[in-house]
C-alpha cells in the first residue's frame, strides 16, 4: 500500500469516526426528560441557603433516560477556574456499591478533585468536604445511583449512611438531587427524616403504547430523532408501522431504543454508506439488544405480524419485559454486596 493511499485511509477512517461522534452526541428530548429538567432547575435556582433547601429524588429503571437528564443539566454550569480556587456549581457523583459514610465523603471529595480525599478519619474528611463546597461555590449536589443505599441486609448501616447525608444537607444548606432505580426508595422507610427532606419525587417511565399522549410522544421523538441523524436518507421511524416495530424491540425504554437507531447509524457508516434503512435497523436490534429468551419473536423480520401483534398485545408483553430484565438484580451487584458484608464481617 502507498503511503498517499494509507492517508487516504487514515481520513476515511477519520470521517467516519467524527460522524459517529455526531450520532453518539445526538440529544433529543421528550416531555418526561423535559419535565425532570424543570424539577432539578426548580430545586437548584429556588433554594435559599437561609431555608431548608428544596430536594428531589428521580427514579426510574435502567435505560429511561436519567443520565441524560442529569448530564444535561449539569452540562448547562461547567466548571471554571478563578484564580487558585476551582469553581464547581453542580457536583456530580456516583454513589458506591455498599456505601458508607467513609466511602462516600471521600466520592464526594474525589468528585471535587481533593487529592487526599483517603486521608483522615470520616469526620475530619466531612469537615473538610463541608469546607470545600463552600470555597468551590457549590449550589447544586447531583448523586446517581442512589440504590446502591438500599441493603435490606444491613439495615442499621442503611440509615447511619443516610443519617449522615441528612447531616450533610442540613449543615450545608446545599439541595441534593437523587438518581436510582425505585429500589432507592426502600432507605427513606429506614429514616424518616430524610424522607421528609426528598419527599418530592419524580418518576421517569418508559413510552407508553396503550397511552394516546405516550405514544405520541414516542412517535414524536422517533420524528426528531430521524431529522437529527446526520445522513441524507433515514427510514421514517415515526410511521406507524415501523414505530410499533421499534416499541416492541425496546419496550418503549429510550436506553435500548437509542442503542438501535445508533448502531443502525455505526452499521451505514461503516459501509461509507449516506444513508440507513431498515436492515441496518434490524441487524443492529439483533447485535446490541434482541434476547431470544426475553424476546422470542423479531419485530422487524418479515414474519412479524404487526396487526396481529398489536392485537395480541406484543407491545406490552415486551414493555413488562424489558421492565423486569432492569429491575432484576445483576447476579455480579449480589455478589459484590455479599462479598462486602463478608469484609466488614471480617
């Protein structure tokens, strides 16, 4: 191979990825993530730092969207440097798995880039934490998957966790916004008054086929996420038909049925094709999402009846399905949660 013919390669093979680039960036919204957007700026911009500030906990199972609704917002106030004090208006942090008040002052002092967020006891590092929220200018406290809170085995450490974010609230006068499966529910029956403090909850649900307004929203996105799609021809996703196909492939979760329309993307682009149609739609459902155990049938082969399906139902067999494939839990987060009871056992 000549070397102008290795350039040539090296800036297809550019083209590409920076295409893909574009369709993994895409962002669309849906009145649900609209309204969960309101919610958070509600609690960030209402709240008095002389008041009890406004909280709020989002639920919803995996895939209907949380991390694009947090990650967008906190994307609206980025961070900045002034001087030798860094700026940090929303602070974002996981929590982690078997959470206790140790591991998770430090998860936030790492999140607020203390580099000896280990050092110290869990008092000293809280009022360090304290300390630092206040000289970074931070408004707003946003903590994914809050579940991770939720032990029903170790009830007496699920409320000296949440006993010490009450603590944590109260001091600082900081809202904190809570992100998890509905699981994370089960720490406010364990602490009442943390249960007073996020009494404001907001549910995220999948698309809804049986609801007029749902599926029209879900028809709708399907619209804008077609007109958004960097290619000069996409198939009409928002049609009926098709629609249906692609509610029953994902069960009307926005997780799985955006890993669809971007691997039907990734499948043209690979080709050097400027356009996706339907087979790329279907072979990217077979490769990044369809279960035969938890999907029996392909709605997009030619066998599959949509009338028929309709009729019996398939679409919300497929929702309830895809519902309990996210709420059951990972074998691999039990045997974690086993395993760190055995250490503090130990």
């Amino acid at each position: 191979m000549t070397k102008s013919n290795q350039t040539d390669n090296h800036e297809a093979l550019d083209r590409k990825r920076h295409l893909f680039d574009e369709v993994n960036r895409l962002k669309v919204y849906h009145p649900g993530l609209e309204k969960a957007q309101e919610r958070i700026k509600r609690c960030h911009l209402f709240s008095s730092k002389n008041a009890e500030p406004m909280c709020l906990s989002i639920v919803g199972m995996t895939g209907v969207g949380k991390s694009t609704v947090k990650e967008t917002y906190a994307a609206k106030y980025p961070r900045s440097s002034q001087g030798a004090v860094e700026h940090v208006p929303i602070l974002y942090a996981t929590v982690p798995e078997g959470p206790t008040p140790k591991t998770l002052v430090e998860t936030l002092l790492r999140a607020l880039g203390d580099g000896a967020y280990d050092k110290g006891s869990t008092v000293t590092k809280t009022s360090r934490l304290v300390m630092s929220l206040a000289a970074c200018g931070v408004e707003l406290i946003l903590l994914d998957e809050f579940h991770h809170f939720a032990d029903r085995n170790q009830p007496k450490l699920m409320y000296r966790v949440a006993d010490w974010l009450k603590v944590l609230i109260a001091e600082t006068h900081i809202p904190v916004v809570l992100f998890g499966l509905e699981s994370c529910l089960d720490v406010f029956k364990h602490n009442e008054q943390l249960a007073r403090r996020f009494s404001a909850r907001f549910a995220l649900n999948p698309f809804d086929w049986d609801d007029d307004q749902s599926r029209k929203d879900f028809r709708g996105f399907l619209k804008t996420v077609a007109k958004k799609l960097p290619f000069r021809r996409v198939p009409l996703f928002h049609e009926r038909e098709l629609a249906f196909r692609l509610y029953v492939a994902s069960g009307g979760c926005l997780g799985y049925l955006m890993r669809i329309i971007r691997g039907a993307a990734l499948g043209a682009i690979e080709d050097g094709r400027d356009a996706v149609d339907e087979a790329d739609v279907e072979r990217a459902y077979v490769e990044e999402v369809w279960d035969a155990e938890l999907q029996p049938a392909n709605p997009f082969s030619k066998e599959f009846d949509v009338v028929k399906a309709e009729k019996d139902r398939e679409h919300q067999k497929a929702r309830e399905r895809f519902i309990r494939k996210a709420t059951a839990p990972s074998p691999d987060r039990a045997s974690a949660r086993a395993a760190l009871r055995g250490r503090r056992a130990a």
